[in-house]
C-alpha cells in the first residue's frame, strides 16, 4: 500500500493503520562489539543461543542475579552454586570473550541500581536484554535500569531487545540460526536444574523455527534494534 494511498484512507475512513516494516537481516561487522545483559542464568541461551554459537568470540556476557529461588524445593544456597555451574559450563561452549556475575538476590533486580550502575558499556556498539514487556520482573527491570543509569551516563550505541518468556511485537531484525540449532538445543538442555519441570527446547526451538517461516529460513532469533 503506497504511503499516498494509505494517508487517505486514514485521513477520510479514519483507518487506524499501523506502519508494518519486515524484520532484515542482522548484517554484523567483525569489528562489532557486544555485551549481553542476562537476568538468570539461561536467559542467555533461551533468547540469543544462537547468536552467541556465531558471534560469540565479539561478545562480553553479564549474568545479573544469583538465581536462588529457581527451584523452590532446592535450598537457596545450594540453588545458587547449581546454577553458578550451569552457566559457567554453557558459557564455555560459547568461547566468549569474558564473563562476569554480580549475583543480585533473584527476584529484587529493580531494587538494586548501585550493583548494576558498577556495569561499564563505553566501547560497547551493542547491549542486549530482554524487552520491556516480557512476563517476568527480573526481565523487565533490566531495561528500566539501563535506561536510569543513560540519563548520567549516555550510551552512544543501541540497544538489542531480544526474545524469553513473551515475543517481540514487531522485530526490526532476525538472525538465521539454522546451522547452529541442535547445539543451541544442547545448550539450553545443560541448565538440567530449570529443564526438568519445563521442556524449553523444544518451546524456544518452536519460536525459532515459527519466525523462520517470514524469510524462507528453518530457524532464526529475532530482535528489535533501536536508539536510547
């Protein structure tokens, strides 16, 4: 529908007509660096697994919170040092370039703006998180404060909103994943601790492989690129 056209129609029906602009193709450049924000250990894997198996070696990973109350009939402590390994075992399958914990109490991310105000993204051209409307607080907090953090301290890259517990409305980009998806399902199957009451492979597989159907790919992850 040409703009023309559609500009009438809304001017003289009243069309309430949204802009619709198709995902394209993540085209990544060597020299790109990256740092990947995740709320829990696995959230890493759930939503950029495949992004990580590519581009990996051009990415600094930060795992936020402690994950203590993963597994309600696991004690706290012993829950954290579980989940400690499991992220520390995938993430050596990413061959990233560094990693790092600032073991927030799971659950009180929005309450803790000092610990992540200690993050540094000068040199970064991209940070990733989860998006705004995800269904989980820990998710949603990580971008409220990132935001807090720009209003002092001015991010000049963007920031890459990238797919968990609810999906992108409208993705701006995607990533053909098809050539790295069974190592992707072995990876999220390494966080045994979460897989055993939930089967997210195959839920995350089935995402992938749905929102490959719009560019003629078997699987890709979607994101949603923009400006701070």
């Amino acid at each position: 529908m040409g703009k023309l056209s559609l500009w009438f129609k809304k001017k003289i029906y009243g069309y309430d007509l949204p802009d619709y602009k198709k995902a394209q193709e993540w085209k990544i450049k060597p020299s790109d660096r990256f740092l990947l924000l995740a709320p829990h250990a696995d959230d890493e894997t759930i939503g950029c697994g495949g992004f990580l198996l590519k581009y990996g070696s051009q990415c600094d990973v930060v795992l936020l919170t402690d994950g203590r109350y993963g597994d309600n009939e696991v004690d706290p402590e012993k829950m954290i040092e579980i989940r400690k390994k499991e992220f520390q075992n995938v993430m050596s399958s990413y061959a990233v370039k560094s990693i790092q914990m600032l073991n927030i109490e799971d659950g009180r991310l929005i309450d803790s703006f000092k610990d992540f105000s200690t993050l540094n993204f000068k040199g970064y051209d991209y940070v990733l998180m989860p998006h705004p409307m995800d269904f989980h607080k820990d998710h949603i907090a990580v971008a409220c404060l990132f935001k807090r953090l720009c209003r002092t301290r001015p991010f000049n890259g963007r920031v890459v909103y990238y797919e968990v517990w609810n999906t992108l409305g409208r993705p701006t980009h995607y990533v053909d994943i098809s050539d790295v998806i069974e190592e992707k399902e072995r990876l999220i199957n390494m966080y045994s601790s979460q897989t055993k009451n939930i089967n997210y492979a195959s839920r995350i597989l089935g995402l992938n492989h749905y929102r490959g159907m719009r560019h003629h790919v078997k699987f890709e992850e979607d994101f949603q690129i923009e400006k701070i």
